[in-house]
C-alpha cells in the first residue's frame, strides 16, 4: 500500500509539471504587470525548449525593460541610503547576465546571443558611496564625547562594504581609546577599561598604549576584601578551626568568577602587611578597627562572621549556618 501511495504521488508530481507551461505563465504575470517574473518564466521555457520562438520574441522585449528597471530600483535605494538593497539590484543583474551568456537559443532558427549586462561600476561607485557615507558618520559622531559606540558602529558598516576602507579601523579604535580616557580621567575605571577592551575587536594587541592603560586603570579601581576568620560561638571541638575553613571557602568561591576588580586576601595577608610597617597591630583586627586598619594598609573591605550553630547533617556542598 506504502509503494503504491509513493508511485501515486510521483504520478501526480508529473502530471502537475505537465500542466504547468512556463510560457502561458510567464504571459499571465506579464499581463499582470510582473514583468521581472514573466522573464523568468520565459526564460525558464527556453531553457527547456531552445526554439519557443514566441518566448524568444518575449525575452527580446522584455529583457532591455527589466535590465532598466532593476538599475532604477538600486539608484532609487543609493538615493534613500539602502545600500544593501542597492547591491542586491545589482548582483540580481549580474546573476541574470550569467544565465543568459550560458543559454543556448535560437531566434527564426539562427542562434541567438544576449548582450553583455555589466554593472560592475554601478556596483562598485554603490559600494564606494555607501563606505563614505557610514565613514562621514562615524567621524562626526566621533566630534561629540561619549559617543564611541556610535562612532565605532559607523565605521564598523563602512567596513562592510569595503573591509580595508581608509582609516575606518583605526578610528574605530581611536573613538574607544578616547572616550575610555576621559572616563578613566574622572574616576570611573571601570567603563574605561570596558571600553578599552573593545579595542581589542580590531588591535588584538592594543593600540598605542590602551594594554599598558588597562592595567593602571584596573589597579586603581581594584578592591581588596580580606576575608577573616570567623568566629565560632558554638561549643563544639570537634569541627577544629572551622572559622578559618569557612574564610577558605568564602575565598574559593569569591575568586572561581576571576574578578577583574577584586581581589580576596586572608588574615595572614593582613597580617604580614601590619608587620612590614610595624604598626604593632597584628591579631586585633576585628569590626572596630578595621576601618581605621583598612585605610593605613589599603584594604577597602574587611569580611567578617560568627558562626551560631552546627548542623552535623548539613548537605557538604553548602554553607554552614552564620551571621556576618
């Protein structure tokens, strides 16, 4: 039953091919107006039948009127600034020209040759046209600070018409590096080394000095937590130093991420920097004083806790109960 819905359905295929005549199409959409369309069924018929001399006779008149009317669509796009549809005008003719050269028909007999449709001036002038105008934009919204984005994404359709188009590259660059400098000049670090590293889009490398800017700039906005041990308030021995476990912890989990503008550190780190400057404080820094610590060896923020219960049944993969 299966073979013979199959069979069926390839009959019917045919049969449907059969029916249909690319001529009597292609005169129904020209009466329609299509004229775009009734040449490809023309020329469709053709294809098929080298001598239908009355699709020849309508490939001859309608071939000059679609050639013209694409042109008009593509100048009418350049005019409006859609570049893109512009060139697909073009490629439509170019891809039309490739058909027709590799055709083989015959006019009253004799063999007919299509003239050549070149429009790869059009195109180019198009494409041309389309980069300056994008590489206009960019350099005027370059003018207005705080604009790199919009400046960049100009450059960036200029480029897509024409990859190595002037200084487009570098001055999508330049936009970012200038606006992530007058960020950095007023304290908002931050932004300007994200901006900063959208060079990196078109300088892998860097440009200029943007690299060696990124560091300074994540130094000067980098926070210090230090994370200390917690105190346990329960009474139980047999958890061992649990506080300085959970501080591990705290840590671990805090540097899994890779933050770019913190950095944890331990009590023996703070230690050791109250002994380098001998402030004699080591082993009291606790909520009172940390403030006052903090500031003397550049730790902005101090962690601390007290743990209030143990459950012995807690699930491993979480945190023990505590305040902090």
């Amino acid at each position: 039953m299966q073979r013979l819905n199959c069979v069926l359905l390839a009959f019917t295929s045919m049969a449907f091919a059969l029916l249909m005549d690319d001529y009597k199409e292609g005169m129904k959409a020209y009466e329609q107006g299509r004229k775009i369309e009734a040449l490809d069924f023309f020329i469709a018929k053709v294809t098929e039948d080298p001598k239908h001399q009355k699709s020849v006779d309508m490939i001859k008149k309608l071939l000059p009127e679609v050639v013209e009317l694409r042109k008009e669509n593509a100048k009418q796009h350049e005019e409006t600034g859609q570049w893109e549809k512009a060139q697909k005008e073009y490629d439509r003719l170019t891809r039309l020209d490739k058909v027709l050269q590799k055709l083989t028909v015959y006019d009253n007999g004799r063999k007919l040759d299509f003239p050549k449709i070149n429009v790869s001036d059009a195109k180019s002038s198009a494409t041309e046209n389309a980069a300056e105008k994008f590489y206009l934009k960019g350099v005027e919204a370059m003018q207005t600070p705080g604009h790199a984005e919009q400046a960049a994404e100009f450059f960036k359709e200029a480029r897509k018409f024409n990859p190595d188009y002037r200084d487009a590259k570098e001055l999508s660059a330049k936009a970012y590096y200038n606006d992530a400098m007058a960020l950095i000049s007023r304290g908002s670090y931050k932004d300007g080394v994200r901006m900063l590293w959208k060079i990196r889009d078109f300088y892998p490398e860097g440009y200029h000095d943007s690299e060696q800017r990124v560091k300074v700039a994540i130094d000067s906005a980098k926070v210090k937590v230090a994370v200390m041990p917690f105190d346990n308030l329960t009474a139980s021995v047999k958890s061992g130093d649990i506080g300085s476990t959970i501080s591990s912890e705290i840590i671990a989990f805090g540097v899994a991420p890779r933050p770019v503008f913190i950095d944890f550190v331990t009590r023996d780190y703070v230690q050791s920097l109250l002994s380098e400057q001998s402030l004699g404080l080591s082993g009291t820094v606790n909520t009172t004083t940390a403030p006052q610590i903090g500031k003397l060896i550049g730790i902005q923020v101090f962690v601390f806790g007290k743990i209030t219960a143990i459950n012995p049944y807690y699930p491993k993969d979480q945190l023990i109960k505590s305040e902090s």
